[in-house]
C-alpha cells in the first residue's frame, strides 16, 4: 500500500506500529494499524477497517498487508463472514450467513465449506455433516424438541 515519501533509503523499514487513515486511488479506504516498509510505503498491519468503495466492509485482523486472523467481511448484499482468515481468504472456523438468513458455520478451507459444520435454513432447521465445498453428502437432521 503506498504511502507518504518520508525517507529517500529505500532498504530502511520500520516495525513501529502506528495508526493510520488511507485512501486508495479507487475510493477504498483503510483506517488502522499500519507499519512504514521500505522507506516510502505502508503496509496494513495489526486491527484495521478496510472499506471499499462498493460497500464491502472488512473488519479485524492484518498481517503482511492481507487480512489474516479474526475479522468480519460484510457485504453490501447483507451476506458476512466471520471467523479466521489467512491471506485474504475464509480459512479455519466460521460462519457465513446468506442475506435470505441461513447460514453454515464449521470449518473452511480456502473459502470453502470443507470439513465438520453445520447448516441452519430460513426456517431454522439444522442440517449436520461433512461439507465439502457444494456437496454434502449424508447431512443429519438435527432435531429439536422444544
């Protein structure tokens, strides 16, 4: 992410922490924890706010620029995501809830469901299994009597 010229050495880099507001060139805009690299550059670092210019809102955790770690990724459509992250992607545990209200929450890999989760429908129905990606084979009605 470019930044202010502040020091012509280009090998110089900073770990300093500090916070910062920046607009990209497209209208996005990131408002957080950044570090200065490499002498003329920020790179987003630690909690930030990351908003595009279409309304996507990423909120939560940075590292080497990307979102890494625990955040919420809103879309405009109403659909989110929240859990783990790893370099830019849904990718650990989770939970992903589609503007009609359903949602899965279980583990991801590479912005997939894959592995162990569960499924809750508009109708609160809750449907158990193995997911991986669109298919999910053998899923368990999880009933409840209440």
């Amino acid at each position: 992410m470019p930044g202010e010229k502040k020091d012509k050495k280009k090998d110089k880099t900073s770990n300093e922490v500090t916070s910062c507001i920046y607009m990209f060139p497209n209208g996005d805009k990131y408002d957080g924890d950044c570090i200065q690299v490499d002498g003329d550059s920020v790179e987003r670092t630690g909690h930030g706010v990351h908003t595009t210019v279409l309304g996507v809102v990423y909120d939560g955790m940075w590292e080497n620029d990307k979102m890494n770690g625990k955040g919420k990724l809103t879309h405009s459509s109403g659909a989110l995501y929240e859990g783990e992250f790893v370099n830019n992607q849904f990718h650990g545990i989770g939970k992903y809830v589609w503007p009609n209200g359903s949602f899965y929450e279980g583990q991801f890999v590479e912005n997939r469901m894959e592995g162990e989760g569960e499924f809750t429908d508009t109708e609160g129905q809750v449907w158990t299994g193995n997911f991986h990606y669109k298919v999910a084979p053998g899923l368990k009605f999880k009933l409840s009597m209440s």
